[in-house]
C-alpha cells in the first residue's frame, strides 16, 4: 500500500504535479550537492562544500512541465527549491518576494550559502524533447567555475507531488513498506477485510500504526483534516481576483453571502445542499489557484473535492458528538487514502500522463469511497461507490486555459464532489453486488489515459485550452 502520509501532503497551489514536485526536487538536488563532500578525509568535515564551489546551475523543465511552466508556477517552484523551501514549510505569503530576490539577485540561497542561478538564462523550457520515461521530466545540472560538471540528476514529477529519479521504474521509484495486511488491488483489499472481519479503516489503521505509532497517525489526519476546513474557511473570506493574465474573478465569498441569506427566507430551493458542496470546493480551489496552504488530495488541482465532501459529512449529515465526527472523519480519510494508493500504484494520478481522469476522477472516486465509509458502509459497499465514481469520470481531459489551475479546474471540482456524493449514496442503497469492479475500472483508466492525445494531457495545447479566447 501507499501511506496516506505520502498520499496527503500539506502544500502550496496551484499545482501538485507542477509545484508541489518540481520544489521538493530542487530542494532535493540541492541537498545532494551540499552533502556530496562532507565527509573528508578520515572521516573530518571539509570546510568547504560542494555548494561552494558551484559557479552556475542550470535546470531544464521537459513536456508538460515546459508548456505551463508559467500558469503552474512551475518556475516559482523550482526556484524555491533550489534556495531550501519545502512545499509543507514555506510561507505562502512570502514566497513571491523570495522569488523576487533570487531573480534581482541573480543567486539563490541554500543553507546560508550563495550559489549563482540566474533564472532568465538558467531556467530552460525545452518544449521540444519528448521525455523518455514521464511527461513532468526536470534535469538539474551544476557546473563548477570551470564549466566542468559537478552533479546532474534527472527526476520525474509523476502526481500528488511524488517525485522519482528517471533511472528507476515508476513503481520502482514508490516505497513498499512490510504491513500486517498488504495490498495492491481492490479484490485484495475485499479479501483482506473479509478474512480479518475489519473495516477497510480499521485494516489501513493497523498498516499504518506497523510503520509508526497510533498517535502520531491520529494527530496527522486530525491535521490534514483541520488544513482542508481552514483552507475552506480561508477560500470563502478571500475575495478578489486570481493571479494570472485570464484575469478570474473570485467567486466563493459572493456565494457565500448568496447562501447564507437564501437560509433566512422561506424560499429555499432543494438543491440548496447542492450550492453549498460546490461552495467548499470552489472555495478550496480558489485558494489553490492563488498558490495558497492545500492538501493534496491526491492532486492540488483535485484539492476540493475530498474536502467539500468531508465538510458535507461534518455538517449536513445526521448529527453526530463531536468525537463521532471526528472519528468518523478519521475513517474517511483512512479509507480514502486506500483508494488513492490503487490508483497510484496501478493507473496514475498525474493529469500530464492520463488527464483529468486521474486527478478529479481519482478523487472523486476516493471521497465516494471515503463518505460510504464514515456513513456505516460495508467494505463491498465502500467498493461500489469508488468504482462508481470514477467510471462516471472516465476520458476526462486536462486542458487548463493559458496553462492556469483556474478553468475548467475550479468548477470542475465542485462537479466532481457532487458526484462523489451521489456514487456513494447509490452505494449504500445497495448490496454491494455490482458487475464493474473497481480494479477493471483502474485498469480501464489506465488504457485510456494511454490512448489521450497528448495535447489533451495538462500541456494546454488541445480543447478548451485553444478554444477560449484568453481575450
């Protein structure tokens, strides 16, 4: 299985795949490079490191990562990286005037040590190269004053903010820790539930607490829960217009504001439950889109949909103690996480290499699966409304106008949460007998994503990306 703390990560927007990554990799060569020639001679530091003797670095950004570098922040992420910053650290209010600096002062900063990086001319997008392995391909070089080589390394940012080296498989590339009960397809996942007579929470549970202690797997979903209703919160306030040239406006505080009055008439429409769910997604998105604190869930661009269902589960289904609810939360997350890790491990969750099928479709499949659990739902049962949500979803593209995490992506949550509502309550209307498995949707998925034309694959060269003036 994939642990949900890799699956969950607290991050900036607007991009999992093209910030998230691509930071976390320059920070890692960085670090490569600082730790190259610690140990001296006998075992003693040497005074100098190999950041030190760095005269220029130079980093090179392939496929999709090269055709939206600019709307997914991309080139912000890898400049943050190369001076230290980590997605679940760094200072979302800060962060533009970091990138400011580097690019005024033509050097960034790692460690407390200045090394030459002149952005303009060092930070290539090479459009033209098909990658060999992953479309989301960064090679980081550093050459020394003599314009000899000091460090190259080739990384693929492959979804959710996972990052493997290109030398490796992709699923080479994923730790596969020993668990109690492991699996790797649906059908597993059933058998396992079924022979130890547990819940798919209660057995993630167990996995999770062989890798570290209970407390410390409680304490960080109640943290990822508490990141995903602040984001919510903090969506909503915001008012405004998004970054970027499509010039977006900001909708989640005037709905907000439509909602709340619309409560205190006498004219409240039934699908009124329906605006509200689309309000939480939206206001998550948005936060996203303006490179604020989300959780990758599992993609930043799909950020809103386990969140707004979470919310949903929280405040509009049968009451519940405030300990119930946060257990039952617990047990969504839990049983969310299983699901994302099958698609991980089996298909993809990144856009760039199956479209939005793997993002949106991936958690709206997890959230339906995660609401049919926290609702009393039987592992079959849980297995239906996964399955469901992402058939439904089946051929998604991505095609984000001007390269930006903003349109269709927005909206395009709000649809997917909705969705995910509606697969997990027809799940739980049923027995759990159904003649679609969720491993032959994955793999369905999977094939599919394969036959995409590529310009349908977040490169913004194909679909609503072409057809919408940016005017």
């Amino acid at each position: 299985m994939i642990s949900l703390f890799d699956l969950f990560k607290i991050g900036i927007g607007p991009s999992s795949s093209h910030t998230v990554g691509p930071m976390r990799a320059a920070q890692r060569f960085m670090a490569s490079l600082g730790h190259a020639v610690e140990a001296g001679h006998e075992g003693t530091r040497l005074k100098e490191t190999g950041l030190e003797k760095i005269g220029r670095l130079r980093v090179t950004l392939y496929g999709s990562l090269a055709w939206t570098a600019q709307g997914h922040a991309t080139d912000k992420a890898v400049i943050l990286g190369l001076g230290g910053a980590l997605p679940h650290t760094v200072d979302p209010d800060l962060a533009d005037d970091i990138v400011a600096r580097v690019q005024r002062t033509r050097h960034v900063v790692f460690e407390g040590i200045s090394v030459p990086f002149d952005p303009e001319q060092d930070l290539v997008l090479d459009r033209e190269t098909i990658p060999p392995v992953h479309p989301n391909t960064l090679q980081f070089e550093a050459f020394a004053n003599d314009g000899t080589i000091m460090g190259r390394a080739r990384l693929c940012s492959v979804g959710g903010g996972f990052i493997v080296s290109e030398s490796v498989t992709e699923s080479a590339g994923y730790a596969q820790p020993d668990v109690p009960y492991p699996f790797t397809s649906g059908a597993a996942l059933l058998k396992q539930a079924r022979a130890q007579g547990m819940s798919i929470a209660a057995l993630v549970m167990e996995n999770e607490c062989a890798l570290r202690p209970r407390e410390e797997v409680e304490a960080y979903l109640d943290e990822i829960i508490a990141v995903m209703m602040a984001c919510i919160e903090r969506g909503i306030a915001q008012k405004g217009v998004l970054p970027g040239r499509l010039k977006v406006r900001r909708r989640a505080n005037a709905l907000h504001e439509k909602l709340c009055a619309h409560e205190q008439s006498n004219a409240r429409s039934a699908h009124a439950i329906m605006d509200w769910i689309s309000l939480f997604a939206i206001a998550v998105n948005e936060e996203n889109a303006a490179g604020g604190r989300v959780v990758t869930a599992p993609t930043n661009g799909a950020a809103g949909i386990i969140p707004s269902v979470l919310r949903y589960y929280r405040d509009y289904c049968p009451p519940l103690p405030p300990a119930t609810a946060q257990q039952g939360m617990r047990d969504f997350l839990l049983t969310a996480s299983a699901i994302g890790g099958l698609f991980k491990l089996n298909a993809s969750i990144s856009g760039a290499e199956v479209g939005c099928q793997g993002e949106v479709g991936v958690a709206s499949s997890m959230a339906a699966a995660g609401l049919a659990a926290a609702l009393g739902g039987t592992p079959a049962q849980i297995e239906d409304a996964a399955e469901i949500g992402m058939e439904h979803h089946l051929g998604m593209t991505c095609d984000p106008v001007a390269g930006l995490v903003q349109i269709p992506c927005i909206e395009r949550n709000a649809f997917g949460a909705v969705k995910a509502i509606n697969a997990a309550s027809l799940a739980l209307n049923g027995d759990g007998a159904h003649l679609v498995s969720l491993d032959q949707v994955i793999r369905t998925m999977a094939e599919t994503g394969r036959d995409m034309n590529q310009r349908y694959k977040e490169t913004s060269l194909g679909g609503l990306a072409v057809n919408l003036p940016e005017c």
